[in-house]
C-alpha cells in the first residue's frame, strides 16, 4: 500500500496542498489537510481546496476498488459549503456509495477541528479494471 500512497503523493496536487492520508480503502478513505497555504483572499479555506480533498479523496477510494492496474477517472463532482474555517486542519471521509464495474461514487464530509461539517461532496469516477478494453 506504500507505492499507492507514494503515487498520489510525490510530485502532485497532494503534495502541494498538504494532504496527509489517515486510511485506505475502497469503502472508506480518511485524510486531512492544513487550512493555511488553501485559503482564499480573505483568509478563509477555498472552497477549491475543500473539492480537491474531496476530489482526491473519492478517486483514491475509486482507484483502490480496480488496483492494481485498473484507471479511476473524475467524472462528476458538487459539493456544499456549510461554514467556513479560517486556520487549523480540516479532515475528509470519503465513504462508498457504489463500487460498480464501471462506476464509482463517494460522499465526503469535510470536517473542522470540533467536527463540525465545513463541506459535503460527492463525487464519481469511471472506472476501468485491467482486463476491459480501453475505450
């Protein structure tokens, strides 16, 4: 699980935003990541940050669901601001909705330090295993 967690990490958008995973899995993904240095102009979280934790979050989830050598691509992602934080560390569950053959979705919850809900997305990736043509 090392060179998974290496290939999302070194070199890309995690790094750059700080993003530390707690868990993987297919069903459940948990990491966190600081408020400072993702902050919009007023000094509050970006809500793009919070959409690339969670983007992050649901296609680890959907990766781990066709590894090793399946593709999980981003198709469809919203998300719900609910409050906005101003420094700290902000963490996300990602939690499965559907593990399909070609389809995977995630909701995640974005919290604050006291637990309250900063955000809640939900995300799909198409998926492809090893074994099915590409397209």
């Amino acid at each position: 699980m090392d060179e998974v967690l290496a290939s999302f990490a070194s070199g890309t958008l995690v790094e750059r935003m700080g993003i530390e995973f707690v868990e993987m899995s297919p069903q459940r993904v948990v990491a966190t990541m600081p408020v400072e240095g993702n902050t919009q102009v007023a000094g509050y979280l970006h809500g793009g940050a919070s959409c690339v934790l969670a983007e992050t979050l649901g296609s680890v989830g959907a990766f781990l669901h066709v590894w090793p050598g399946g593709l999980a691509l981003g198709t469809d992602i919203n998300a719900t601001h609910h409050r906005s934080v101003r420094s700290g560390v902000v963490t996300g569950v990602a939690t499965a909705i559907s593990l399909g053959r070609t389809l995977c979705s995630h909701e995640v919850v974005i919290s604050d330090e006291q637990g309250r809900r900063v955000c809640t997305a939900r995300i799909s990736n198409y998926v492809r295993t090893a074994e099915q043509p590409a397209r």
